[in-house]
C-alpha cells in the first residue's frame, strides 16, 4: 500500500496486540486500510518497526514488550492515548502455543504461561482501555480466539482450553461493558502463518483438503472478519463469536 493509495483517516484509533506479522498484522493491515490509525504492539522490535514502515508511519506506531506484563499493557495504552488521544477499537491477538503433546502430561508451569498470554493479558488490556477510553466514549473489542476453543485440539489442549476460556471471557466482557462497548471473538481454523507453521508444513495439500473451501485461511481472512466487528456495519452483534474456518466445522456431522 503506498501513501497515495491511503484513504482518508476514519478519525478512528485501534490497538492491536501481537501484531508485528501473522494475523494481528493482517488485522492492522486491514483497519489501516479503511482509514483508521493503529499501534501495534509485540517482543520483537525490528520486526515492529518492519511492520510500521509497510503500514505506514503516519498511520501506525508501535509499543514493544510481553503481552502479559502489566506494565508493558499500561503502557501500550498510555502511549496510544498520548499519540491519538483516544482508543475506539482493542483487538487482543496476542498468543503462544509452546507445547504440542498430550495434555496428560502438559507441565503446569507451562500451563500457567499460556494462560497469562493468551488470556490473562487480554483481559488486562480490555481493563486498561475501558478505563482510558472505552468506559466514556465508547469501541469495540476483537478477541482472537480459535476453532480450538471450541472443539477438542489433540496435542495442543492447553491453547485450545485458553481459547475457550477466551470465548467465556468474550461473553462475560459484552455482557458488563454493554451498551458503551461491543465485545465480539473470532475463532480461526489453520491461517498460513508462522505461529501455526507446525500444524502444515510440508503437508499444505493434506491439511487444506479438510476444508470444504479446499484451502487454509491466510491473514486477511481474519482481517477482513476483525474489520467488519469494528464497524458500523456490526453494530448490534455483540457477545459473539466469528468462526473463520473455510468451512471446516461443516466436516463434524454425522458420516
């Protein structure tokens, strides 16, 4: 996207965790599309200042650090606040998957750090912005969770129980923050990114005949969906949960 294809800024500000590649750039990618600003935010500096200077820096900035340390979360929203005086939009991509196996034998310890990223940190954010923007004015909250949320995940149970905890969460967050601020997730199958490499790599062909729409998602799937839940256009869905999945779901009937 080059400056002289931007269009007019919405007026709109989003943050958008976990978003230095992989689906939360695809969202950012996505929201900087129909004119709104963003702050991203993620570990890797280098890879944060990459993804700025491909959205745009009169667009975007950025805010390294752990998601689940609550001072990198103040201070993501602090800066967004300081920047564009204002956060409408939160959407909480930020993940690990650290552990594949079965979940009998899943450390706890590991256990625990999952659901500090996945859920835990959301959860913070969502306090964070409701209390610096939201709570008065008003937005929406994405929460990216995943179709193993919502079915059983062989070998990566405790992300796939972190993202039902997420689902939950989602409903408990719409339900108290209504009517200023909708709270919707969405729950991806299999996108081509890094994160998810492991469940298809080396076996794309294999893993895509799965889906009745005969390929994996890619990022501007979730974008696209991320997208529309910030918008006018979803003004009265609130509490729900998107699932994104090429169809797959459609494969859990009865043979």
């Amino acid at each position: 996207m080059t400056a002289t294809q931007l269009p007019e800024l919405s007026g709109k500000v989003a943050l958008v965790t976990g978003a230095s590649r992989g689906i939360g750039y695809g969202i950012a990618e996505a929201l900087v599309a129909r004119g709104d600003r963003v702050v991203i935010t993620g570990r890797g500096e280098d890879a944060l200042k990459e993804a700025v200077d491909r959205l745009g820096s009169d667009r975007a900035i950025y805010v390294a650090g752990k998601a689940h340390d609550e001072a990198h979360q103040a201070a993501a929203v602090e800066r967004t606040m300081e920047a564009f005086g204002r956060v409408d939009f939160l959407v909480n991509n930020a993940g690990t998957n650290p552990v594949f196996g079965p979940i009998a034998d899943l450390d706890l310890n590991v256990a625990r750090k999952v659901f500090e990223t996945n859920v835990v940190s959301a959860l913070g954010f969502a306090q964070r912005t409701w209390k610096a923007w939201q709570g008065e004015n008003g937005g929406a909250i994405v929460n990216i969770a995943s179709v193993a949320g919502l079915a059983p995940s062989p070998f990566i149970g405790a992300y796939g129980i972190s993202k039902a905890a997420m689902i939950n969460m989602t409903i408990q967050l719409a339900h108290e923050f209504a009517p200023k601020v909708r709270v919707n997730a969405i729950a991806p199958a299999v996108v081509k990114t890094k994160f998810a490499q492991a469940l298809y790599e080396g076996r794309e062909e294999e893993a895509a005949a799965a889906y009745p729409l005969a390929r994996l998602g890619v990022p501007s799937d979730i974008g696209g969906a991320a997208a529309f839940l910030t918008s006018n256009q979803s003004d009265w869905i609130t509490g729900q949960t998107l699932v994104v999945d090429g169809g797959l779901f459609l494969n859990a009937g009865v043979a």
